[in-house]
C-alpha cells in the first residue's frame, strides 16, 4: 500500500478549495463563471486558478513574477499541476471514492503529533493559512493518494530479478555498500523500496495517460491568453 507522506502534504502546495467537482460539493446548477480548466465533470474557474497562482507564487523568488518570462513559466506549471489534480479527482468522482472524518481526523492528529504542543497552529499562523483550508487541502490530498493506491498497488510487484538488475545497476555505477552487496543505500530493505518508489512512478504516468485519453480535458485558450498576456 503507497502510504501517505503526511510531512510533504501538511504544508506545501497548499491550493485550497479551488475545485468544484461532481459529487464531491454541494455545488448544483449551471457554471456561472468562466471556466480555466474542464475535466469530465470537475470544473476550475478563473477566478480559482488567478487564487491558486497568488499562493503557488509565494515559492518562486520575488523577481520571478516581475518577469514576464517567468511568470507565464509558473502560470504553465500550475495549469499542468491543476489539470493532473483535476484528472485524478475525477477519477476519484467517477469511483465514489472519499476520504471519511475518520481518516482525515487520523491524519490531522499524526502531523500534529510531529509537533511541540501549540507549534502546529502557531506555523499554519505565520504562514497566513486558515486551518480549515489546510484540512480541506489534505482531504484533497488524502484523496488523491487514496485512489491513486487503489488503482496502482494492485500492478506492482516485486521480483527477485527486480532486486537482483537493481543491485547490478548499483555496482555498475560503483554504488558499493559498505556491505558489499552492491545497493546505494546498503540493505535489502532499501533496495525493495527504491525498486518500488521507480515501478509506482513508471506505473504512475502510464496510468495517468490512460485517464487523460479517457475524459474529455478543456482548457479555455481564450481566458488564458488573457492571464499569460497581461
């Protein structure tokens, strides 16, 4: 089972709320705004993603978004980024697949557990990010590592000739262990993991194509040559 990397979805990207997505809002009726990126049912507006950018923006140097180069490079990465979250979120529609207060809750409790009584709150504060945002953003997160286990555990398996070609790449590159086996990081253990972390991101992007063939992906040219032109 892929686990959830608690530490690196607790505080960074934190791109809160911007979906309105099938089945998973109270949303009903019509699309009143602009749309920016269409996937299947689940819909990012305009005004959504201009929010998403303000925040993404926070990790590139002040410069960079005085530059117009370097400006429209974050825009493109973030729509990319979107679009794939988009993507896998409505695969998760499509399954009726969510994340229960019981996991979410876990969750939350094991992050703060990482942390001095108070200090949890007290970086969520200085960092200008609303609690409940946060929670929302790691229900997201939860999600999407949810269904990208369910649909990519049952693929990988791990071999002994896995194990074997990827000690022999290790020495191959001189990446001797101090107990000669040959593995960078020294045992057996490491080598299953690394062999594992390579297959799932392989598997990843097939699987991730698969969907983009499968559902209908809009992005609205109109609205974004306004963003990148302005």
């Amino acid at each position: 089972m892929i686990k959830y990397h608690y530490q690196w979805i607790a505080l960074i990207g934190i791109l809160w709320g911007v979906f309105v997505l099938g089945g998973c809002s109270d949303f009903k009726g019509p699309q009143k705004e602009a749309y920016m990126i269409r996937v299947g049912e689940s819909v990012m507006t305009v005004t959504d993603f201009k929010q998403a950018f303000e925040l993404a923006k926070i990790a590139y140097p002040h410069d960079s978004e005085q530059d117009a180069a370097s400006s429209e490079k974050i825009h493109l990465q973030l729509l990319k980024q979107m679009t794939e979250r988009m993507i896998i979120m409505e695969r998760a529609r499509e399954l009726g697949m969510k994340i229960s207060d019981s996991e979410i809750n876990a969750a939350v409790a094991d992050i703060k557990s990482d942390y001095p009584e108070g200090e949890f709150e007290k970086t969520l504060l200085e960092s200008a990010i609303h609690y409940d945002s946060w929670k929302q953003e790691l229900k997201i997160r939860l999600l999407m590592e949810k269904v990208v286990a369910a649909e990519l555990d049952k693929a990988i398996e791990i071999t002994p000739e896995d194990i074997a070609s990827y000690r022999a790449e290790g020495e191959g590159k001189g990446e001797t262990a101090s107990d000669g086996t040959g593995a960078a990081d020294g045992d057996e253990e490491a080598m299953v993991k690394n062999v594992y972390r390579e297959k799932t991101e392989t598997a990843y992007q097939s699987w991730l194509r698969k969907l983009q063939e499968k559902y209908t992906i809009e992005i609205n040219k109109a609205e974004w040559t306004k963003i990148i032109e302005k």
